[in-house]
C-alpha cells in the first residue's frame, strides 16, 4: 500500500518504477534521447573515416571524424532499406561509407553520394537522403552523442563541471582498459545505489580503507542537474581527486595521474550495461602493474555495489517489498536524484510514482 501521509523522511519510488516497460519506453525517450550522452573517447577516432560503433537509449548509432577533423555522430540505419551500415565495434570506412546491403555510399558528413544501379531517371536529391544526424561534440576527449538534436551544448549542459574540472589533464591521459557489465538492475537501481555512502561502511571495506569514510558528503546541484561527491582520502594520501555524477548516467572519477569514467546502456526495464574506462597519464609498461591494479581496485567496488543491487532488483521485481523510507542524514541525494527524474518529465510537485497506475 502506498502511504500518503506526511513523514518527516522520504521514500523510495515504488517498486513497481523500477521495472515497469512503458515507464522505461518513456525514460529512454524523454531522459537518454534528449540528454548527451558520454559514447566513446577521442582516441577511438583519430583520423578522418575513423568510427565507434555502439548504442545509445537503445539506438543503434556510430560516430565518425570527418575531413575537416569534426566529430559527427548518425543513427547506424541505412536510407534505403534500413540495413546496418556498420557491424564493427569500431574501425576505418575509407573516402565513403557503403552500404552492405546494395551499395549506396555516403559521405563522411552523411550526405548521400550515390544510390548506385539504381535506375536511369531517377536523380537524388543528396540532401535528402542523408543519413539521419545526431548531436556530436568532444570534451576534454571523450565524445558525447545526443540523440534528439537541439538544446544545450555540451558545455552548458556540464554546467559548473567544466570550470571545476579544468584543471585535471583528461586529454593528456591515455586508455588502459574497459570493463563492461550487463547486470540485471534499473538504471534509477543504480543510480541511487551511487548517491549514496550509507552502504560504505558494510559493503565496502577497500574504499573505507582508503578513504575518510565520515567526511563523505555529496553535493546536490539541483538546477543543474549534477552531484559532487567529496571522497576525502585518508591522512597521508597524498592524491587530490574529484567526483561527480551527471544525471541521468554519466560517472566522472578524476585524478592527476588517471580517470575512471562511466557510464550506463539502459537495456530495458531492470536491465543495464555499466561501462567504465580507465585512463592513466603514464601507460609504460613499467606502469602497467600498477595500472591495472588501481582500475581493479576502483572495478572491485563496482561490483560489491552490483551484486547487492541485483538482489535489490529482484526483490523489486517480485512484488513484495513496496518502498521504503529514506535516511534523512545519508540519502539526501537520493530524493534529489529522484526530483531530477520527476523535472525531466515536466512534473510539477510531488509525484508518487512516475508508472501508470
Ligand atoms: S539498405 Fe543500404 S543500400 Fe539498400
Ligand atoms: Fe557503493
């Protein structure tokens, strides 16, 4: 039974937010097509014709360097008969990019160049049957994709973020590994499991060990839509380190000498796929021990976080559990990252639930 009355603490959504289709239909719609979305790193796409092929908000999508060294991103769908045009992870489509399927060629801005044996009185307009345009922009080299076009750049959609981050040298960082995870939890699951340290000092002794587990605050940046996580390290540490969480999924974990960055694929209602590179200043072999032992300490506590959570989702799936209140001292960030859902759909006041009845 859902309670109404006035509680001096908040709730959970209901179960039911956290796995309900025609909610997720409308959240990949209305939060992940309308927000950048972090897609891949400069890196991937060094030359002209380089491309990344991958999924964002459940649509196929590649991004691509054209010749003027600009980053443009298309929907993965031919115009002709809707084929793939790109199966690769990533790789080099050469002066044009053809289609398997019959051949039509595009350009490397997507215009249409030829729709070839196609028939002798038909011309095309190349304008339009271009292939379908996304939003592309770089920052600090990672490569952001939106997918209804229009609205903010990405600048102004990192808000405070890019003048706080200014000074970490994010270009001057070089990938050293990924690790992508499918995992049978919401995106909201996850989500809230990050806003919040509650958790910390049970779930996860690494982090505790290392850092200054009682000076841990968040910092909510509602009209922004952002969170600064303060992460003190314990005395002696000698690294400085800044943290945030852009809504809806966009991890950034920034260090002098490296970055962890994430992000999250919704697959479908309770189901996700984390994805998390690791970048370091110095990849030498000399340091590649020491590397990878530093991206499996920060991979481990990602997983102590997902094998807690999937058993959340499961018992959110089931039917039992209804919700729950919210620790008034550590889930603050927890209602804000709520309210940001709540503002993306336009709601005004207090929504109980955002599935239908
Ligand atoms: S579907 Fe691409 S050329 Fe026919
Ligand atoms: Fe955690």
């Amino acid at each position: 039974m859902i309670q109404t009355t006035t509680d001096d603490f908040d709730w959970t959504l209901p179960s039911k937010d956290y796995r309900d289709p025609a909610l997720f239909e409308r959240e990949r719609r209305e939060i992940f097509a309308k927000n950048w979305m972090l897609f891949s790193w400069s890196g991937r796409l060094r030359e002209p014709g380089d491309y990344v092929t991958g999924a964002l908000a459940g649509y196929p999508v590649f991004a691509m360097r054209d010749d003027e060294g600009r980053v443009r991103a298309f929907h993965n769908v031919c115009r002709h008969r809707g084929a793939q045009l790109l199966s690769e992870p990533s790789g080099h489509c050469g002066k044009l990019l053809v289609c398997p399927y019959h051949s039509w060629s595009y350009t490397r801005v997507g215009r249409l160049n030829k729709a070839v044996d196609f028939g002798s009185d038909t011309s095309f307009d190349p304008e339009a049957w271009g292939l379908y345009a996304l939003d592309a922009e770089e920052w600090r080299g990672l490569v952001f994709v939106r997918i209804k076009r229009g609205g903010p750049g990405l600048v102004e959609w990192l808000g405070p973020i890019h003048g706080m981050a200014a000074d970490y040298p994010l270009e001057h960082q070089h990938f050293f590994m990924s690790k992508d995870r499918d995992c049978a939890v919401d995106w909201k699951t996850y989500g809230e499991n990050y806003l919040e340290c509650y958790h910390c000092r049970t779930m996860h002794p690494g982090l505790c060990a290392a850092m200054d587990i009682d000076n841990y605050r968040i910092e909510t940046y509602q009209r922004e839509k952002f969170f600064h996580l303060h992460a003190p390290r314990r005395a002696g540490g000698l690294t400085r380190g800044l943290y945030f969480y852009r809504f809806p999924v966009l991890m950034l974990n920034l260090y002098d000498w490296g970055s962890s960055i994430a992000t999250i694929e919704p697959l479908g209602p309770g189901r996700i796929r984390h994805m998390n590179w690791y970048f370091f200043t110095d990849v030498s072999p000399e340091k590649a021990e020491e590397n990878r032992k530093s991206a499996e300490w920060s991979a481990q506590i990602v997983s102590e976080d997902l094998a807690i959570i999937t058993g959340v989702q499961r018992n959110l799936n089931v039917g039992v559990y209804e919700r729950g209140p919210l620790s008034p001292k550590h889930e603050g960030a927890v209602k804000a990252f709520q309210d940001m859902v709540r503002e993306e759909f336009g709601a005004r006041g207090p929504v109980r639930s955002f599935a239908a009845e």
